[in-house]
C-alpha cells in the first residue's frame, strides 16, 4: 500500500468517523425529544404515597399523628396545598369516616416557588421531589379495637414542564393496631415525624 | 478495526432513520396520547357549548380548524392561550378556526366564568378568549385516541383529515407556517 492510498483510508475513515459521531448524537437528541412527548405516566403513578403512624400500638382513648409521604416522579410537579391561582387544584388529603377515629388536625408542608419553561416569569408554588403531610388523629372508645385501618383519599394535579395531567383521587391506607387504653404505646418511625414537623 | 468502524456506521445509519422522523413537537403514532390519529379522518364528534347547544365537529368541515384541549386547572395551556387568540386573530376571516374544548370536570361552572372574565395579554393588549369553547368529557378524548396530557392540539385540514397532533404549547411559528400551508390548499368541493 502506498503513502497516498494509506493517508487516503485514514481521510476516508476520519470522515466516516465524524459523520457516524455526528448522526449518533443527533439521533439521541432526537430520542430524548421523542421521550419527552411520549413518556407521560397515568396521572396516577405521578405520586407514591406511603402512611407512618407515630405509635405501636396506639392505645385507645389516645391521640396519636399520621405521616402521609408522597414521592413525586423526577421532572414532575405537584400545586401545593396553597397554589396563588385560584384556578389551580391544591393537593389535599382527606379521611372516609370510621367509627372512633376523628382527624383533628392537617398539617400540610410549605410550597417551593419555582419557574417552569411555561410560566418564565410567574413562579408557581408547588410540590416536588418527596414531601410530607401530618395528620393529627383523635382515638375515640368507640374505636375498633386490635388491626386498624384508616382510609384517606389523596388528590393532586401534576405537571412537568410542558404538558399537564388531570387531576386524580389516590387512595392511602393506613393501618395500625389499637390497644386497649392504658396500654403504653412505642414511639415509632420518629426520624419522619421530626423532619415533617421541621419543614411545616 | 473494521468491525468498529462497521459497528459505527451502522449506528449512525439507525440514528439518521430514528432522528428523521422527530418532529419539533409533532406527536407521532404509539404516543402517550394513544395510537396516532394523524393521517385519519377527524373523528365524528358533537360537542356542547357553553350555551348547551351542539357544535358537531363535521360542521366546520370546509375550514382549517385547530381543535385544543385545555383545561382552567392546566398551567401551559393558561399559558398558550394568547398564542390561541393570536391564531384566532390572525386567521379567523381566512377560512380558520380554533375550537377550544374544556376538559374541566365541572364543566360549564367554571369554565364560563374563566372565558368571560380571564384577560390574556396579547400584542401589549388585554384579551378575553375570541374563539369557540365547548364541553369534552373522557368519551370525547377517547375519540381522539385517549388523552393523558395537556394542552394538546389537533390541526385538521379543509377536508376533515388530521394533518398534525401536539402535545404541550404551541410554537407560534411553527403555527403560522402550518395554518397558512393548510389555508392555502383547495377548499373540499
């Protein structure tokens, strides 16, 4: 092989090289946009909510706090439970009647300001990442005594940054066992209820 | 080395045919907003406005017509809304129209308050919405092909095909480029 075919192949392939390198990140661009338009989830899978109660068991006749964490999917976000707009649809956490458990209380987390590509210069006040909602509930005589079970009604709108889902009620359930009064209840999942409580 | 090189190619050859089709954000078939609708007929649809009578979709056959899905709940699609009037502005006496269709759950309730008082600045003025609002429920979006997110905008040809679906806010220029392609094609006989 001689010095100018050699030279030739190495132009040839520094060539091929540069187009397949050039091809390959345009096609991966094109992949994410792709993505972007077509990897909305079911507004339901937007939000993992998971329930903590503070005592085990809790003794009838106490009061005793609920702890609802709700993990929010990466590039989503949720309003808050107090958005500016009056058109948006706060997140809210709401409890079915049962006998001997009364909700007397709801303490919802603080909102993060922030912008998105469709609102530049409005920022919104929302929810992202994981963030938690306190409940503080009443246990009455007339409550069930042994395995519990407190069924709550989690409802929220999300967003990414271009597109929105409707709005959607998930259901969180949380169980717990009752013991008769005067039973000493163990505080327990102490790290959440104190990290809630900072951040409310 | 060769093979690497092979390889490479090959590579780049499948990204050139994947990039090809990617659209700004035109939304192509397998979508999150359900099989594509693009390239079919719009589907027969009869809508409610916000006086209750029926706006059969068919009847703006013979009109370029974008067909938007909002909702007073859905940020970007607040947030589009003077590109909406804008389009409306711009085409409304050349043979265009945008149909907004309201996927609010409670309906006429809170969506006619939202059109008739919400001022949009458009051009440095202050605008109430100047197109069409209707009604839609899930049966509606199903005909659509299923909806998940919003805003999401259908462009529908003179003669009742859909030529373009998008899902998220519209791009103004991409909008004009679109419509005045649409406009300028023969009216259907």
């Amino acid at each position: 092989m001689s010095g100018k075919q050699g030279s030739r192949r190495v132009a040839w392939r520094a060539g091929v090289l540069t187009f397949a390198i050039a091809a390959c990140l345009g096609s991966v661009a094109g992949a994410i946009a792709a993505r972007q338009e077509s990897a909305l989830p079911k507004p339901s899978a937007v939000v993992k909510p998971s329930a903590y109660v503070s005592l085990e068991p809790v003794p009838r006749g106490s009061d005793f706090e609920v702890a609802v964490v709700i993990e929010i999917a990466r590039g989503f976000h949720v309003n808050s439970h107090t958005p500016r707009d009056p058109y948006l649809i706060p997140t809210t956490i709401k409890a079915q009647p049962t006998a001997g458990l009364e909700i007397s209380g709801t303490k919802y987390p603080k909102g993060r300001d922030e912008k998105f590509a469709f609102s530049p210069d409005k920022p919104l006040d929302v929810y992202t990442g994981s963030v938690t909602i306190l409940l503080h509930v009443a246990s009455r005589a007339s409550a069930h005594l042994g395995a519990n079970r407190l069924p709550l009604t989690l409802r929220y709108q999300a967003c990414n940054d271009s597109a929105c889902l409707a709005p959607v009620n998930v259901p969180v359930n949380v169980k717990f066992d009752l013991a008769p009064a005067g039973t000493k209840g163990r505080a327990v999942h102490s790290e959440i209820f104190a990290s809630a409580s900072a951040s409310h | 080395m060769r093979k690497v090189f092979g390889g490479i190619l090959g590579l780049a050859l499948a990204g050139v045919l994947g990039a090809a089709g990617c659209g700004h954000n035109t939304v192509s078939a397998g979508s999150s907003a359900g099989s594509s609708s693009v390239g079919l007929a719009e589907p027969q649809v009869t809508f409610k406005d916000l006086q209750g009578a029926s706006v059969p979709l068919v009847s703006l056959k013979g009109k370029v017509v974008l067909v938007n899905f909002w909702a007073t709940w859905c940020d970007p699609c607040q947030a589009e809304i003077p590109t909406l009037i804008g389009l409306q502005q711009k085409y409304g006496d050349k043979g265009f129209t945008l149909l907004g269709v309201a996927m609010d759950d409670d309906g006429k309730s809170v969506v006619e308050p939202f059109v008739q008082k919400t001022e949009f600045t458009v051009d440095g003025q202050k605008r109430t919405m100047n197109y069409p609002i209707v009604l839609g429920d899930d049966a509606i979006a199903q005909k659509f092909g299923g909806l998940i997110g919003y805003p999401i905008s259908f462009l529908i040809s003179r003669d009742g095909t859909i030529q373009k679906k998008y899902l998220g806010m519209l791009n103004a220029k991409e909008m004009d480029q679109q419509i005045e392609s649409l406009l300028s094609s023969a009216p259907a006989s």
